[in-house]
C-alpha cells in the first residue's frame, strides 16, 4: 500500500470553476500535510500547509483535513489557466521527512 | 520566503564521470536539508537526509557510496553523483526547512542530470 495516494488525473477543470484534489495516506501518526504545485521542468511550490483538521483557507485555495478519514484535500475557486499543473500531496510524520504522492495533474481549460 | 538554490540547473555528462551538485540556503541557516530524485512523471523519492557536520541518512535503496553527500557548512550541501550511468539521469532537487515550521521545507529550483 502507498504511503500517500492521489488520483493522477488529468483532472479537466472548466475556467472559474472549483477544482478539488483529492489525498489519502496511510500512517496515523502523521501530523503534518501539505500541498505542493510543480510545473513542467520546475520543483515544487509549497501552496499549503495545515496540522490540524477542518479546513484552512488562503485566498482561492482551500485545504481540508479529516484525520479519522486519513483524508486530506485541495479546493481552488475560480480556476484560472494558470492553475495547470501537478499538484502533490505531502506528509509527514516526525523528523521533517516528507512523504510525497504521485502527484494530480490539473488542466484549466479556457 | 525561504530562498535555496542550486547549482548547476542543468549538466550533461558522459557516463563513469562524476557530477557534484551545490544546494544553498540562501538566507537562512540549514542544519538539516534534504535531496530527493524525480523521474519523468513520477513523483519526489526521498533519497538522503544531509545533516551539518555529520554523516548524512541514506534512505532504504540508495547507495551511500555511490551518492555523496557533504554537508560542510549552515547552509552548503553539495550532492556528488558518483560512476554516474545513464540510469542516474535524473532530476534532483534539494530542500531546507524554513521557520514556519519545522516540517515545511522550501525547495532549490532543482538540477537536470543527463548522463550519455
């Protein structure tokens, strides 16, 4: 079983829609999670962090956290074009190690 | 925010050479950064965990002696990829973590390895 999992899309989002992501991992224990956005050919941007459940918002993102579900999730309001990417799912249980999913490609389409 | 970098951003080379890749944190003290490796559309794989003045943690599967890390100074570590094979190419990308919080990490703009 993967440590963290994500649909790896595409995912096809209409311009001003909302986009979800969607991330389940597997140790209890975590304690932090994250969510990261990576273009083609670059590293990955930190977008969001949150530690404890219910949800977090900053601007047009969203994340959403369920511990007892092992669930954690993306929302971005008004999808724009340049929201296209590869979103990752991170966590991380103890010693800063970070566990990263696959990755949700995202498509914003006009 | 937290600014690391890399150096090369990119380096070809022939196969059985040796590659050294920089990472710096660029405005903030790094006693602990991170090196992981991506495939074409495959995700981050830890691979090392470099720790200032001390050996660094290798993650289950990788080769100690075949990736070097050096973690000489609060914010240098410098990744050598040695005998480097084709099957090495790869993008490597560090991280430090950053104030916010002790497991937020920021990421170096990462160096594309091609080994012919």
């Amino acid at each position: 079983q993967k440590e963290v999992e994500q649909n790896s899309g595409p995912l096809s989002v209409p311009e001003g829609a909302i986009a979800s992501l969607n991330c389940t991992y597997s140790d209890r224990g975590s304690q932090s999670f994250f969510w990261y956005r990576q273009y083609s050919g670059k590293s990955p941007e930190l977008i969001m962090f949150i530690y404890s459940n219910g949800d977090k918002e900053d601007g047009r993102f969203t994340a959403q956290l369920n511990k007892a579900s092992q669930y954690v999730s993306l929302l971005i309001r008004d999808s724009q074009p340049s929201d296209s990417a590869t979103y990752l799912c991170a966590v991380s249980s103890s010693a800063s190690k970070i566990i990263f999913g696959s990755g949700t490609r995202l498509s914003i389409r006009p | 925010g937290a600014v690391v970098s890399q150096h090369p951003s990119w380096v070809i080379c022939k196969s059985g050479t040796s590659v050294k890749i920089e990472c710096r944190s660029l405005d903030f003290q790094a006693t602990t950064m991170f090196w992981y490796r991506q495939f074409p559309k495959k995700s981050l794989m830890l691979m090392a965990t470099s720790n200032e003045g001390s050996k660094a943690t290798y993650e289950q599967g990788v080769e100690k002696d075949k990736f070097l890390i050096n973690h000489a100074s609060l914010t240098l570590s410098t990744l050598t990829v040695t005998s480097a094979h084709p099957e090495d190419s790869s993008f490597y990308i560090c991280s430090a973590p950053d104030h916010q919080g002790p497991d937020t990490q920021y990421f170096g703009p990462g160096t594309r390895l091609t080994v012919l």
